[in-house]
C-alpha cells in the first residue's frame, strides 16, 4: 500500500495539472479577430494562456507550434489591433504564468485605424528575460568572484557607507518621493505624448504647406528688400511736407488764429454775462405758454411778449380793444 503513494501523488499531480489547464482553456475569452506571432522563445507559454493590453485581458493563445526554428503563436482577439503594434512575452510575477502583451503604436488607440487584418502576422516580436535566464547569466559572474573578492567588495561598500546612513535615507526618500511623483503623472504623461503625436499627425498632414512655406517667406523678404528704397523715400517726403507746411502756414495765419481765439474768448465772456437775462426770458416764455388762451369772437388771439418790445407803460401799451379795430 505504501509503495502506491507515490505513484498515486503522480497520477493525481498530472490530472490537476491537465484539468487546470483545460479549465483555463475554456475559460479564457476568445473573439473574432485571429493574429499571429513569431517568438525567438516563447518561455513557458501555452495554450490557454492570455494576451493582454496594458494589462487588460482581450484574447487567448489559441496555439504554439514551431515554425522553423521559431515558436509561431496563434491568437484569439475580442478586439481589432491598431497596424503596429509589437507583441512581447512577458510574465505576470516571478513564479506567474507566461502571457502575450501587445504593444499599441506610440499615439494610437483601440479605436483608431488602420488595422491589422484578421489572419495577419506581427512582425516585431520580443522576449522579456526571465528570472531562470537573468540567474543563468549572472551565474559564471558569481562563480568568478571568489570569497576573497566578495569580502573587497563589502569592505569597499562598508567604507563608502560609513558613517552616511542619514545621507543614504534621505537619498533613498527622495528616489522615493520622485518616482511616486512621476507614478501620479503618469496620465498626465501618457496625454502629453499622445497629445505630441497628435501635432506630429497634423503637421505631417500639413507637410505641403510646412514645404511651401520658406520658398514664400524668401518671396516676401524679397518683395520687402526690393520695397525698401520706396518706403524710405516715401517717409522722407512726408517728414519734408511736414516742415514745409509748419515754415509756411503757422508763421501766416498764427496771427488770425489768436484774433480768432481772441474773439472766441470775448463771445463765450458775453454769453456768460448774458445768461441771467437769457434765464428771464426763457422764464417768461414758460409763464406765456401755461397762460390760458385768450379768445374773441370765437377766434383764438395769441401774444408774443419780448422783452423790450413792448414797455409796460400805460400810455404805450395798446389795449385789446384798439387791436381789434380795423385801421382808419
């Protein structure tokens, strides 16, 4: 009984390890758009396994086969992929599963086009290193260095350090501070560049005009030089009228424009003194026109009272009786 233990745990270990791969299978989302992918290695990843962008899960790896001496991979997108993009095996943690990360075009999104057709191939691939490879090359360092040489290089890293602890905070605080900084920027950061791809698409639709464009300048720097004698000789002209009119008209009428000021004066001192009666009459203008009307014979008589024109003595005053007879 107990030499079947192990050969149970075996049994038992491969069909966890089948089942779980197929349950991923099943479980992994799948779509319309079929791509492929040729990998120099494709590490530890199989069927089943995702394909993400920026870390969201929009396909999975449908097959890995080698084609030559390369691992061709076949995908299955929910998606269309912009034309460009790279696609790069990566690993989601030290001990995670493999899966495909695609990489868009600098300044593209999902939504914009072109797009790669379906069936279509990417051409730039890449392989991000995994911990086995980066412990494989590191090891013929190690192995080189010697506990003699390990214990230089602590002396040298204990002396450099010395007595700079506070230093060595204080620089790793502030590595800190600055790559949380630039973590918190990163949107900001994304939408500058995408924003920069944008002018770039813009100009490079206005490349014509860009071409144009010093071939014009030189034409009206041109047209300026050659200008340049007419608008001089143009400004020497009027600065000469000016001084001729300021030698020939001020010296001739600068006597009849202070007579006129002169008088101008005179006036405006005549209305000012004039304004008290100016006042009365306009007063006496006021009394006529809310006097009632005076009527005789059925006819309407109106009176004009200015002053001076009629005294207000008895002996000159015509009386309404005398108006009203006929002359004799």
């Amino acid at each position: 009984m107990r030499r079947l233990l192990p050969l149970a745990a075996v049994l038992l270990a491969v069909v966890l390890t089948t089942g779980a791969c197929t349950l991923q299978t099943v479980g992994a989302p799948t779509g319309d758009v079929t791509l492929n992918a040729t990998f120099d290695d494709v590490q530890s990843l199989v069927a089943g396994h995702s394909v993400q962008v920026a870390d969201v899960r929009i396909g999975t790896v449908t097959d890995v086969r080698l084609q030559g001496y390369r691992a061709k991979v076949t995908m299955s997108l929910q998606r269309r992929i912009p034309d460009g993009t790279t696609a790069k095996i990566a690993k989601t943690s030290i001990l995670g599963e493999n899966y495909v990360s695609l990489i868009l075009p600098p300044g593209r999104g999902m939504t914009s086009g072109p797009f790669l057709p379906n069936g279509a191939t990417i051409a730039r691939t890449s392989v991000e290193p995994d911990i086995e490879q980066v412990t494989e090359k590191a090891g013929p360092l190690i192995d080189a260095l010697s506990a003699q040489d390990v214990n230089a290089v602590l002396d040298a890293a204990a002396n450099a350090f010395g007595g700079r602890g506070a230093e060595l905070n204080k620089l790793i605080r502030d590595t800190t501070e600055i790559t949380s900084t630039y973590d918190r920027s990163r949107e900001d950061i994304a939408t500058t560049i995408d924003n920069l791809a944008r002018l770039g698409h813009d100009l490079a639709k206005g490349s014509p005009q860009l071409d144009a464009l010093p071939v014009t300048l030189d034409r009206a720097t041109t047209r300026l030089v050659h200008g340049r004698h007419h608008i001089k000789q143009t400004l020497v002209s009027l600065t000469d009228f000016a001084r001729a009119g300021n030698k020939i008209f001020y010296p001739r009428h600068a006597a009849r424009l202070r007579t006129l000021l002169t008088r101008l004066d005179a006036i405006t001192n005549s209305m000012v003194r004039g304004k008290d009666d100016l006042k009365a009459l306009i007063a006496q203008l006021q009394r006529w026109i809310d006097a009632p009307p005076i009527t005789a014979n059925g006819q309407l008589l109106i009176y004009v009272w200015l002053k001076g024109l009629i005294t207000d003595t008895p002996a000159k005053t015509p009386s309404l009786l005398n108006l009203l007879e006929p002359p004799k």
